[in-house]
C-alpha cells in the first residue's frame, strides 16, 4: 500500500489543446517520494484513451532522437487533445533506474552496448518500472476501463484489475539514432512495434 498526497486540479493550456492537470506525490517514510502527473482533458469518457508516459528528460524536454519517448508524449498530447482522454506522467526516469544511471547507461550504449545491456552491465534489470501509483490515479478518476495507448505489454499486464478493452498503438517512424534501440525493444523487450 502507498501514501499519496494529491494536489488541486489546475488548467493547462498547451500548443496542443487545453487540459487539466493534478500531481500525484508518493509520500515515503522520510516525507520524500516522486512526484507523478495526471493530464487530462475535461471531457473524460467511461473508457477514455489513457497514455503511461514514462519520463524521460532526454526525449521529452530536450528532443533527444537518440529514443522514441519524446515523439511518443507528443503524439499523445494531440491525439488526447483532440480525442479526449487521459497521459499519466510517470516519473520512472530510464525505466526507473534514475537520470545518472541513463546518461551511464548512454556512455556503455556509445560504447557498443544496446540499451537491455547497459542496464544489465550497471546492475539494473531491462525495465525497473513498477505501475501501483498508476493504478492508484487510475482508480482515483473512477476510470475501471480504458483504451491504453502504448506499444510495451508489460504496461499492459500491468493494471491489476483495470481492464484494458483496446490497446491502441503508437508507430514512430524511426531514424538513424533510434533504429537500433527500437529493434532491442522489439526483440528483447516485447515491445509491439
């Protein structure tokens, strides 16, 4: 069971459409824990399309190609907007293995190592991410049913008792810096590209 503390709804307006926003602070024992986000738009249906997006500083804000992650946040953001529905923002830096542990885990990938490797060689599993402060968001909105906007089954296997009806994909065309990196997500990852 985790603690949340939870912020007041806000307005968001953004070059993609206008949404609200509420944070979403796990609380740990020491009063420290991560901080995720709810963005949503106000016309929430039963079944809204819902994005996990896992945070990546390098995707999301920097427009880093090097991933898929930024392009992925943007394509929701517009698909979301104009369709209505729900982006978690789940503050699990490089598959929850932190920012300083990413940029080493780039250095060992320049180094020739693919992403499942670099991980593997700082001590990390593949993908280190758990989802219980999505399920608790999830449940916090009334949402019991969704259309999951994601490529990654372990995203959705992992929901609990939220039943996914439909998994709607997400295709990134690649380029020379990600192709690599998108073929280890497919191949070693199980990722539905």
């Amino acid at each position: 069971m985790i603690t949340i503390d939870i912020s007041q709804i806000a307005t968001l307006p953004t070059k993609y459409g206008i949404f609200k926003i509420q944070a979403f602070k796990e609380v740990t024992k020491n009063g420290e824990g991560k901080e995720h986000l709810a963005i949503f738009t106000d016309n929430l249906s039963d079944e809204p399309i819902v994005r996990v997006h896992s945070e990546c500083l390098t995707g999301d804000a920097l427009g880093s190609v090097k991933c898929d992650c930024g392009e992925q946040l943007q394509y929701a953001l517009e698909l979301i907007a104009k369709e209505g529905g729900m982006i978690i923002y789940h503050r699990q830096e490089g598959r929850n293995i932190g920012l300083l542990n990413k940029v080493n885990a780039y250095a060992l990938q320049d180094a020739g190592f693919n992403t499942v490797e670099a991980n593997h060689q700082l001590g990390f599993k593949a993908d280190e991410r758990t989802y219980e402060v999505v399920e608790f968001i999830l449940h916090h909105f009334g949402i019991k049913k969704l259309k999951l906007l994601t490529n990654n089954p372990k995203k959705i296997e992992s929901l609990g008792d939220i039943e996914i009806i439909e998994r709607l994909p997400i295709q990134i065309t690649p380029n020379p810096h990600n192709e690599g990196y998108l073929q280890v997500k497919k191949d070693q990852m199980g990722h539905l590209l």
